[in-house]
C-alpha cells in the first residue's frame, strides 16, 4: 500500500527544513494581517512587526550559542577523556620503572 502512495518518496526531513525556513521568513503586511489584532495603528503595527522580529533574531542567536555550547561541552569532554588516557598511560609507565 504505502509504496503505491504517490507521496512514498517524498523526504520529510527536508519538507520539515523548508518548513522552518519559510517560518523563519516571516512577512507582514499591515492591510493584510491589521485584522488578527483588532483595531490597530500603522505605527503600533510596525513597532509590533519590530519587536517581533528583534525577538526573531534574539532567538537565532540563542539557538546558534546553544549549538556552540553544545560543541564546546563534547570537546571538553573528548579532552578529560584524553586526560584520562594519558594519566592511565603514565601511570603504568611509571610502574614499569
């Protein structure tokens, strides 16, 4: 059945990707979307589009530190593992003396 399906091959993982960038790629458009705030302003609009995308851009920096601290903390780790080995070879050279 599934590999009648029409859609069988379609890659989710890179369906999932476009998605998130389109998401990132937000548009706004004052006569378009002034109605899913009630009655608003041009100015309080675009002082809104502003925060929202200051918030857009705070989150992507938090997102790129939260890769990097995650890279830094497996590199940490990979040098006291490292340590480790080197303390266990020495010692047992120091034996051997």
């Amino acid at each position: 059945m599934v590999s009648l399906d029409p859609c069988f091959e379609i890659d989710t993982a890179e369906v999932d990707s476009i998605i998130k960038q389109k998401q990132k790629e937000e548009q706004y458009d004052f006569e378009r979307d002034r109605n899913l705030f009630g009655e608003v302003l041009q100015e309080q609009f675009e002082k809104m589009v502003d925060e929202r995308m200051i918030r857009m851009r705070a989150n992507q920096i938090m997102e790129n530190n939260n890769k990097r601290l995650a890279q830094l903390s497996a590199f940490i780790s990979h040098l006291d593992n490292r340590k480790m080995a080197l303390l266990e070879e020495n010692n047992t050279l120091q034996l051997k003396a």
